[in-house]
C-alpha cells in the first residue's frame, strides 16, 4: 500500500469531484423535475394532468434502470454531449442523468408533505403560485430536502463503483483495481474505510443541519 498512496489521494480527490459535480447538476435536474411533478399533480398549484403524466412516464422509464446498465445505454449521447463515451466526463454525464431521475422522486415526496393549510393561507392573502412555490414550499420542506439530498450524496458515492466500466476514476476503481483484482485486502479495506468515513461525515453533517433547520 506505501507505493499506492498517491494514486490512492488521487482516486478519492477524482471520488469527491465527480460526486459533487454530479449532485450540483442533478441535484438542480432533479430539483426542476420534482418541482414539476409536484406542481402539476391534482390540486396542485399548476395542476395539469398530460404534463404530469408525461414527467411520471419519463421518471418511471429511467429511475429503475440498474447504474450499470444506465451507463452503456446513454454513452451514445455522451460521446454527442460531452464528446466521449469513456472516462471520468462520460461517467458524470451519465451519474447527472440518474441522479436527476432519482433525486426528483426525493423532491416531489418530501414536497408533498407540506401542510395544505399554509399553502391555502398564502392564497387566501394574494400570493401568486411562483411565489407561494419560492417562499413557502421550499421553505417548508427544506429540513427533508437537506436530508433527502444527503441521502443522494451517498447512493452517488455508490454509483461511482461502477465507474470502471466506462475508465472512470474513483475510489471504487481504485479498491476493484488494485485490491480485489490483486487479492490485495489491504488496499481493498483502505478505499473501503475511506468511503465510509466520506460518508459519515456527510451523513453527519446532513443530519445536523437538517435538525437545525426544522428546529427553526
């Protein structure tokens, strides 16, 4: 392990930038998304029965797709968006996609538990629908939202295992790589404790600050 640390140092600096590159952009796909399957449902503030059906179809189609598979079924459309179908870019390319998908049912769940009540009070007094969605939904389901984007943090940090599949880096490569296909168990177990004290701490803080926020 002493002649690995540096590739080890770079493989988690490659694990971080992709996950936090990957949950700022589908983090706001995801965000818009569940945004919108929430507003459209019946009752909502911009109800429209074909357009959320049409955003629950395109869900639907593309959340329960293994990663794996998810991976090599877009690679054409990363080679055209990013002009590669292999490597850490490819690899982003197609982690935004799935976290989009998947964040947005994060979102519309969590969206969904915001008392009636306060929405209906903000009507009553004139808001307009954008601003009532801007200053009242969002604020009212932030405390689950930081929790649920938490909960994307760590299942990005999972997808990045796979990222050897297309020539993605990562500490999941790293440990596949160097480890398990060199019967090495202490390189193994070194990436796999850093992965789970990244999570931790994110976890950690996570809770932290959502506790903090609904405490408010």
């Amino acid at each position: 392990m002493s002649q690995l640390w540096p590739l080890f140092w770079e493989a988690a600096w490659e694990t971080l930038y992709i996950v936090a590159i990957t949950l700022t952009l589908g983090g706001l796909l995801g965000l818009l998304l569940g945004l919108g399957l929430y507003v459209t449902r019946g009752g909502g503030l911009y109800a429209s029965r074909p357009v959320n059906l049409v955003l629950n179809l395109l869900v639907n189609f593309f959340r329960p797709i293994p990663f794996v598979i998810f991976i090599a079924a877009v690679q054409p459309f990363a080679r055209v968006v990013v002009g590669t179908g292999i490597g850490n870019p490819a690899i982003i390319f197609a982690l935004t996609l799935a976290a989009a998908f998947g964040i947005s049912r994060i979102v519309e769940q969590n969206l969904v538990t915001v008392d009636p009540g306060v929405i209906e009070a903000a009507r009553s007094v004139g808001a307009s629908r954008a601003r009532i969605v801007r200053t009242v939904v969002l604020p009212e389901a932030l405390g689950p939202l930081v929790l649920g984007y938490t909960f994307a943090f760590v299942a990005l940090v999972d997808m990045t295992a796979v990222a050897g599949v297309v020539g993605g880096g990562g500490l999941g490569n790293f440990a596949l790589q160097y480890g398990f296909r060199q019967f090495d168990t202490v390189v193994t177990w070194t990436a796999v404790i850093a992965i789970v004290a990244l999570v931790q701490v994110v976890q950690l803080a996570g809770n932290t600050t959502a506790r903090r926020i609904l405490r408010r």
